[in-house]
C-alpha cells in the first residue's frame, strides 16, 4: 500500500512539473502593443497544433494606404502572400520554449516593411515586456513589445 502511496505522490510531481512548464511556456500568448519604425499595431501570439508558437499583426493604427485601400502584404518575397491585407500578416513563424533559457526560439521574425525575415528569439524583460530579438548573422536587433491582454 506504501509503493502505491508513493507512485501516486511521484507521479502528482510529475504533471505538477509538467503543468509548469506547459504554463511558463504559454506565458508568450497574448496580444502585444508593438511600434516599428513610428507605426503603431498590435499582435497576437498563439500556441500552434504543433506545439509552436506564431505571432500575428491583428490591428494597424493605419490599415489604409494614402488613396484609402487597405495595405497589403506587398514586399512579401512569396508572390503568393503579397495580397494578404496588412493586419493578418503571420510574422513570428515556429517558435519553440526553452525552459532551460527561459527563452522561445527557433524560429523567424518576418518584417513586412522591407520583406526580410530573420532568426527570432523572445524573451520577457519583465512580466508585461516582450524582448524580440532578430538576428542576420552575427548582426541582430532587438525590439521591445508591451503586453496589453
């Protein structure tokens, strides 16, 4: 009865750890307040089927062009995906949790202003800033995201 006991206590530790680690992983999803470049969005990040993580623009502050059409996803190097409008662009693509780093990686950051993508790490500064990291190379640039939902 004792073995049964302790198994069971074993493995309550087992998914107590497990359910951490699912929950410190998701702590990413949400919606973010992000400026690039002096333009104003926000975007959503959402935990794939996968297991992954992506981010998505959701709202522009300036979604129309000068003439008064919607922006779309024009500089996207896949000509298939330049007709996407401008708030539904996917652009953190495969993201992974480390829970060794506390970091998500693996994956891209894609900057529809000039059509690049880049290596992307995320990490939390504190509990509400996203610290987005985009490398070419030995070169990289980071951006800091509010968290606002």
């Amino acid at each position: 009865m004792r073995r049964i006991a302790m198994g069971l206590c074993a493995l309550a530790i087992l998914l107590s750890a497990t359910t951490f680690a699912q929950s410190a992983a998701d702590k990413i999803v949400g919606v973010y307040q992000v400026e690039e470049e002096g333009r104003q969005s926000k975007v959503r990040f959402t935990k794939c089927a996968d297991g992954s993580y992506q981010g998505q623009i959701i709202w522009l502050s300036e979604p129309n062009n000068a003439d008064g059409t919607r922006k779309l996803d024009v500089k996207n190097p896949d000509p298939a995906k330049r007709n996407t409008p401008a708030d539904q662009v996917v652009i953190v693509y495969g993201i992974r949790y480390n829970a060794e780093k506390n970091v998500w990686g693996g994956g891209t950051v894609y900057k529809p202003i000039n059509g690049k993508t880049y290596k992307v790490e995320c990490s939390f500064d504190d509990a509400t800033t996203l610290r987005v990291k985009g490398s070419l190379g030995p070169i990289s640039l980071s951006r800091y995201w509010k968290k606002v939902e």
